[in-house]
C-alpha cells in the first residue's frame, strides 16, 4: 500500500510486449504506485467507438500473428490487474497508439476531437470501459496534438483547442467518480508549442507524462546517450516556464531501461562523444551485460552526457545508479510529481546481469524514494 503523499511511479505494460508476470513482479516489490494498461481496444472510425481487439483480425499472416501475440499477453494481465488491485496498485486503462493496428492514432484522436457528437460518444465508451473492467482511471495517448507522430505538417492547426475540449468534457466525467486522468505529453518543445495549452491543460488532468527519452541517439550520427542530462534540463525548464513551479507535481518524467547500440565509422580504442557512428539498435540491459562480458568493453562514466561501455568497433549507452540519481534529483528539484517507466521487457527481469530483478525500474523507484544501487557493479 502507498501513502497519499507519495511520489507516483507510473508503471506502463503494454500488451504487445509485457507479460503479466512482470507485472506483478514488479508490484511484489513495491516498485509501481500507478500501472497502466493498454491498449486494449482498437479505434472503429465507421462506427465511432472502441472494438476489442480481436475485431481487428485480417487476411494479413502478419497482423494476425501480432494481434494473437497480444491477445494472449492479453489474457494474462487481466488477472495481474486483479492482483495489483488487491495490492493497492492505482490501475489505469490507455487508449490510443501511435499505431492504427493497436488502438487510436493521432490522426484519429484529430477527427474525433473536432466533432462534438462524436466526442460525447467516444467519451461515453471509454469511462464505461473503465468502469466495467474496474479501472481506476485513464490515460490518453494522442502523440501527438497538431504534429501526429511529430510532423507538424501533417496536422490540424485547431488540435490545440480540441484537446482542451476533449480532456475537460473526459475530466467532467471521471472526476465525480473519483478516477484519475493521465495525458501523454511530447518530448520536444516544438511540439509542445504547437499543440498543447499546458496553462489550461492542468486544470483538466491528474497527470500529464513524458517521454522524456530518446533525445538523443537514433537522431544522430555520433555517440548520444538515450536521454542526455542536459537536454532533459531544457525540456523540464521549458514545461516550468509554462507552468510554474508549483504546478509541475502533475508532471510524471519519463525513464526506460533501454540501451543503444552504436558501431564505430573508424575502430578506436577510445571513442570520444562526438566520432562518427552509425545507430545499430535500441537494445536491453540484459544483452549489454552479456556483450560486455564477452567482448572486453571498458567504461566511461559521463553522468551529464551518458555512459558508455565500448571496445574498438561498438559503443553501448546505458543508465547507471549516477546518472538516474541525477535525473531524478533534477526532477524533484523543479517539483515534479513522479516518474514514468516504459519498456519493461528491456529490463534484466530475469536478473541474468546480478543486480537483482527488474534493476532499473528498482533503482528509480528507490532514488525517488530513497535507496538505490550500482549498475556498474553488475556490469564488471
């Protein structure tokens, strides 16, 4: 059970990636105040509401393998969510996907924001699927308002506008029940600009969170850690210039257990920060303790920049004890209200690396409330 003062650790397990299992042992350690869920419904624009996702089977081998891949990870989070109740466990259902394969994607959440028959239908549906599967609240993922899947081209100029609308007449709903209501934020202050009145936002959500990863790495074509200190820095700054301080205790920050994979242009026994290199892949913890293992790496530890374990021709970047230890104060610091962990299954949940199971998310959990570990220690 968690107190009310609590900071919140917003747990997201999506269905086409992580099992129930991890759930609950994620919740066994009371590592997760909030866990959302989801999605578990697909968007029907002909008929304007929400189908399960079976109604989405095609002809299409492949969208049927995925969608059976879901569907079974499916069945077993339907009891972890019973278990995580029973626990104490805040349990919020998503709706919405950057796929239209999956759930409700932006260019959707477009369409029916801007119709008001069409929001009061859809609105309907989503608390009645809240209530009926005893959900204690829901999260909105439109990525993004005006600028759907970060292109600001392709978008509608009176998104802006619609999501208030959309999210008070939501708000309107849940908060006499007593159910909460996460928004998804983006992660660029272009994008926030753009599509969000975060002022009048707060006034209609519980939450907002980020996904404050990714900054750098797969945009570059040098060494860049996932989410750089300093540029974590100028996004929060940028939220708390639009709010205020005492307003971001709605602000959930975004971490993940994720590593990138870069491989050298030239070998070189000591790559620095900005040598060329081409992005390989998005990796897990668990196979950077493995590579490091075989493959002789040796360390930096850049705590603003990144940490990197490399040897001639590849570069790793991953999250130590140090460098979370400094994004959480940061965020404490400027007053927000918690953190949101994503990508599970790139977590050692196995405990295969010795630093015991789901590190990461054990790590975070133990800073924001006190605690913590050394990465670097299960590495060597």
């Amino acid at each position: 059970m968690f107190s009310a003062d609590q900071r919140v650790m917003l747990c997201d397990f999506n269905p086409s990636i992580d099992i129930g299992a991890d759930i609950k042992k994620a919740v066994d350690y009371n590592f997760c105040t909030h866990v959302t869920f989801g999605p578990w419904h697909i968007y029907n624009s002909e008929q304007i509401k929400f189908d399960p996702l079976p109604g989405v089977m095609s002809d299409n081998n492949f969208k049927i393998t995925i969608l059976r891949l879901i569907l079974s990870k499916l069945e077993e989070q339907t009891p972890a969510k019973e278990y995580l109740k029973q626990r104490g466990v805040k349990t919020i259902l998503t709706f919405g996907s950057v796929y239209a394969e999956n759930g409700m994607q932006a260019a959707k959440w477009s369409i029916v924001a801007a119709n008001a028959d069409w929001r009061k239908k859809i609105i309907t549906q989503m608390v009645e699927l809240m209530d009926v599967n005893k959900f204690d609240g829901i999260s909105v993922f439109w990525q993004f308002s005006v600028c759907p899947n970060s292109d600001c081209s392709a978008g509608n100029r009176k998104d802006k506008e619609n999501l208030v609308t959309l999210m008070r007449e939501l708000y309107n709903v849940t908060k006499p029940r007593g159910k909460l209501l996460f928004l998804l934020l983006p992660d660029s202050d272009l994008l926030l600009a753009q599509g969000y009145d975060l002022p009048i936002l707060w006034n209609v959500v519980d939450f907002f969170f980020l996904q404050s990863y990714f900054y750098e790495g797969q945009n570059y074509d040098y060494v860049g850690h996932i989410a750089s200190l300093s540029q974590i820095r100028f996004f929060i700054a940028v939220i708390r210039t639009s709010l205020g301080f005492a307003k971001m205790r709605k602000v959930l920050a975004g971490i993940i257990p994720s590593s990138i994979l870069y491989k050298l242009a030239k070998p070189d026994p000591k790559p620095k920060y900005k040598d060329d290199t081409s992005y390989s892949n998005c990796t897990s913890m668990t196979e950077v303790c493995e590579s490091v293992k075989r493959g002789n790496f040796t360390f930096i530890l850049n705590d603003n920049d990144g940490n990197f374990a490399h040897n001639t021709t590849h570069v790793y970047t991953f999250e130590d004890y140090n460098s979370l230890k400094l994004k959480i104060e940061y965020f404490q610091k400027n007053g927000l209200g918690g953190l949101l962990y994503a990508r599970s299954r790139d977590d050692d949940v196995g405990n295969k690396c010795g630093c015991g199971p789901l590190p990461i998310l054990r790590i975070a959990s133990e800073i924001l409330h006190g605690g913590g570990c050394l990465i670097k220690q299960c590495l060597k």
